[in-house]
C-alpha cells in the first residue's frame, strides 16, 4: 500500500536526519564556504553551519536577531516605460517598481529587513526574513538548510532566492550599486527568483572549489515562470437603458488560460573556483532552468483580453573576481562582476472579445517564440579605507525578438544604461552611497527616450550581523 502525502513526508524527513546522523567524521560536513564569501552573507548574523555552536529547545532558544534599514532620496528626470518586449505584447507601462527594489523619485523608505537565524538542532540550520515596506509585510525568504549530510550533499528547504547566477541571491543590502542590475530585474523580476520549493546541492571532493546545484521549485516568478491559471475575466460598463439613465452591466467570461500545479520550474547551476592565490579569488558559473508554464494577460478598455500561454527556457553565465588589497576597511580592495542570461519562450497567444455580455470569442490565434537577453559588467574599487567607488554598464534586448501584440514577428532595439556610485562605510553597520545614472531606453517602434537619475542612499545594520564589504 502507498503511503499518503502525510507519512511519505515524515518518512523523508526521518530519513535525511538518520543519514546525517549515522555519518562520522569529515564525511558529516555538507559543502565547504564559498570562496568568494567565506562566510556567507546570509548567515553571517549566527555564524550558523557549524558542528561545535551549541543547540537549545523551549525557553533557551534565542535565535540572532538583526535589522537592516534601506532609505533613499532621488531625482529622476524622466519616467520611461519598460522597455518593447520585456512587457509582452509592445504595450507601454511605467515601470514604478510598486512592489519592487526600484528607486523612485523622491524621498523613499525602501525597505526594513527583520532577519533570524539560528540553529535548531544538530541535524538543521534555519533563517527567516521579512521584509516591511509600504506595500504590506512580506516573507523573503524563510528556510532550512542540512548541517551534517554525507558526501559534500546538502538540502534547502523552503522559500528561498535560488543560487543561479551570481547577484540574484544577494538582498538589496548587499548589492555595490543602490539598484539592481537590469539583467536581474527585468528577466527574473524586480523580486528576483524567488521561489518555494528544495535545492539539493553538492561540493566533490576535489582539490578546486567545484559546486553543482539543482532545484524543484513551485514556479510564479514574473520573469520566466510567470504563472496565472485559468480564472474569470470581468469587465463592468455603463449602458443607457430605455429611459436612457445609466444602467450597469457586468460582463464575465473564462480567460482560457490552462492549469498547470506546482513545481512548474526547474533549475541547475554549476560554479567553480580555481586557486589563484592568498590575495585573489576568482568564480565562474553557468546556470540554466525550465519553467512548465509561463503565463501573461492584457486587459483593454474595451473588454479585449490579449493572453500569452507556454513555457520558458534560460540559461546564463557569470563570472566574479576579486582581489583582497591588504588596506584597512577595504582600502585597495577591489570587484569585478559580470552576467549575461537569455531566455526564451515558447507561447500560445490568443485574443478574445465579447460578442455580447455572455459570448466571449477568439478573434485571432497564433503561436509566438520570444527571445530576450541581458548583462552587466560592474567594477567596483576602494580608493580609500572606508571609501569606494564603481562603474556599471546594462545592456538589455541585445537579442529582443517578440511580437507587437498580435502583430508579426519583430526585432526591437536595446536599451543601455551607464551608472556610477561613491559610498561611505563610517563603520561596519551603516553606508551612505551617492550613486548616477544615465538610461538610454528603447521604446515603442525603434525609438529611443534618455533619463537622468541621482540618487543617496543610507544603509544601516541593527542588531547581531557581521561586516558587509561595503
């Protein structure tokens, strides 16, 4: 007899914790730090993942508790829409970054990040995080990671930001710019990958830092795992009656869109680390997923629905350097970074109207291949202990093939943008950064609109977190 979804799951988790416990010696060990972080950013507040710190239940649990607070002001000279393609269908939207990381004019309280970490017992590490903004509250991340898995093996479980790529696993608080690249926000979204689900990742024992990962994951990230399902389309008129005072009527109809349940999105990444002495370190990487579904949809004044139903590939490489100059409080430190990923999708378009207030019909179908790409190149130096300064260079839609709408085949423009920032660690716990932009931005057509943007940005650390390399 199967076992239920119930006791199939206890049965795993009891297997994983006899697996970590019956293992001894160095074979207890899951994956070594990464070399580019010895100590991982996320977990710097406890310091967890390490067999000798001392576990507690009931009263005595006292998980490391930390605060990061994010405020911005700026000027921006000009509001440009997303760029053609990027958006689906070549409709122009401002691109507000309403739930976001963005930068917007004025002043802004981006975001506070409420973090815990601690280890729950010999076999689990786990952290939490929440993020307050305007917008409400929301859970970031929250997860568990194994302490004593054999064979260089470790799991995650939970919601986490998935290791592709290098910057998407970074919070807005470890970024070296005050925004995120392009790359990562319009090809993944402005909340980056993101996603429920597990990661099962292995470091073999070999002399060279070697990382494979892979992950199952629910699959809802806007950017290539976009998913709606079906549901209602309601619009609401107003209609002269026969006295002709108004009258209003609700038009409902299925939005055809199909049901695909989780995990939709599947991903794997690789990154390796060869040794080029005490004062560098260098990582390259490739990644690459495949989300079962992908889905888009256009409302239109007129009751028009524009929907896009299929799937998506990507893949990516990255590549960091970095090179500890031996200065006190980063002085001479300096980072090079860089990512290109492309995506591509495969879509079922439709566009529907109503015929009257119950008939909802198709009045044109076709199938759509999308193919988008970004990258960025950032180098970042410090000219001075506690000071440092970075240039950064976006290019998005360097392939950028889609459809205008229900239109045919089209091939849009790039979009560029050029930034450069100056910040201020005066300790370990807060930053100051004065960062510029310029933005070229392709728009409708093969039109370009240019955008100036200055920014100051103060960062602090509340609480138990280590040392950001600021």
């Amino acid at each position: 007899m199967f076992m239920n979804g119930k006791y199939l799951g206890s049965a795993v988790l009891a297997a994983i914790v006899l697996l970590q416990g019956t293992v001894k010696g160095s074979e207890r060990d899951g994956p070594a730090s990464d070399p580019l972080d010895p100590t991982p950013y996320r977990l710097r507040s406890a310091q967890i993942g390490q067999r000798d710190l001392p576990t507690a239940t009931g009263t005595e649990f006292n998980p490391a508790i930390s605060v990061i607070v994010d405020f911005t002001y700026a000027h921006i000279t000009e509001e440009l829409d997303d760029p053609p393609g990027f958006d689906l269908g070549g409709h122009s939207h401002s691109h507000g970054h309403e739930h976001g990381h963005g930068i917007e004019e004025g002043f802004q309280l981006r975001e506070v990040e409420l973090t815990f970490t601690g280890t729950v017992d010999p076999y689990f590490d786990a952290m939490a995080m929440l993020g307050f903004s305007d917008h409400g509250v929301e859970i970031e991340e929250a997860f568990i990671t194994t302490r004593m898995l054999p064979w260089g093996l470790q799991l995650k479980a939970g919601k986490f930001l998935s290791d592709v790529g290098y910057i998407n696993k970074q919070h807005m608080h470890d970024w070296l710019f005050a925004d995120a690249p392009w790359m990562r926000e319009h090809l993944f979204g402005e909340e980056g990958l993101n996603e429920i689900g597990v990661q099962l990742s292995w470091l073999p024992p070999l002399d060279t830092y070697l990382r494979l990962g892979a992950e199952v994951l629910q699959g809802e990230s806007e950017g290539v795992a976009n998913y709606i399902g079906p549901g209602r389309h309601e619009i609401v008129t107003l209609l002269p009656d026969t006295a002709g005072a108004p009258e209003r009527n609700r038009w409902r109809a299925d939005n055809g869109l199909s049901e695909k349940e989780g995990p939709r999105l599947f991903t794997g990444f690789a990154k390796m680390a060869p040794d080029i002495g005490m004062s560098h370190a260098l990582q390259f990487g490739v990644f690459g997923g495949y989300s079962r579904a992908f889905q888009q949809e256009e409302t239109h004044s007129s009751g028009r629905l524009e929907t896009w139903d299929g799937d998506t590939w990507f893949g990516g490489v990255d590549a960091v350097y970095k090179y500890d100059g031996q200065g006190a409080m980063g002085h001479r430190n300096f980072v090079l970074q860089a990512e290109y990923m492309q995506r591509r999708l495969s879509l079922d378009y439709r566009s529907q109207q109503f015929a009257d207030a119950s008939n909802f019909v198709t009045t044109d179908a076709n199938k759509q291949t999308w193919t988008q790409d970004g990258l960025y190149v950032q180098g970042v130096y410090g000219f001075a202990p506690r000071w440092n300064a970075g240039l950064r260079f976006d290019a998005l839609g360097l392939t950028n093939d889609g459809y205008e709408g229900r239109g045919t085949p089209e091939s849009f423009d790039a979009s560029y943008r050029y930034t450069g920032q100056v910040s201020y660690a005066p300790t370990e716990f807060s930053r100051l950064r004065l960062q510029t932009s310029y933005t070229n931005m392709a728009s409708d057509g093969h039109d370009h609109s240019d955008s100036w943007m200055i920014a100051l940005q103060y960062n602090i650390s509340l609480g138990v977190h280590g040392a950001h390399a600021f």
